[in-house]
C-alpha cells in the first residue's frame, strides 16, 4: 500500500490503472500518479503529475 508518505499527492483513490508498459496510474484526492515498477519487481517509482481543473 502507498500513502502521500510514499509520494502519493492524496490518500484518497479513485481509480487505478495499468498502462500497456506495466505502469500504474493512479487518480487520487491530490492528483495523478505514475508508478514505475522494475523489471526486478523489487525498484518503484512513484511520478506525482498535478493538473488543475482537469
């Protein structure tokens, strides 16, 4: 589990999805989020992308 202590901008998710490349991309309270997960399933990367009003 990811909290915005992990890097999430929001505790609060909405949605999750995976991308054709394996990345998740999660909608939470904060924003948009890309985890990157590596080929070694043992490197995560979490990517905060905000948009407002979107």
């Amino acid at each position: 589990m990811f909290t915005v202590k992990d890097g999430l901008p929001g505790n609060t998710i909405a949605s999750v999805q995976e991308d054709r490349g394996g990345n998740l991309w999660v909608s939470s309270s904060g924003g948009l989020s890309k985890i990157e997960v590596g080929q070694d399933s043992q490197r995560v990367k979490i990517k905060c992308l905000n948009f407002d009003g979107v």
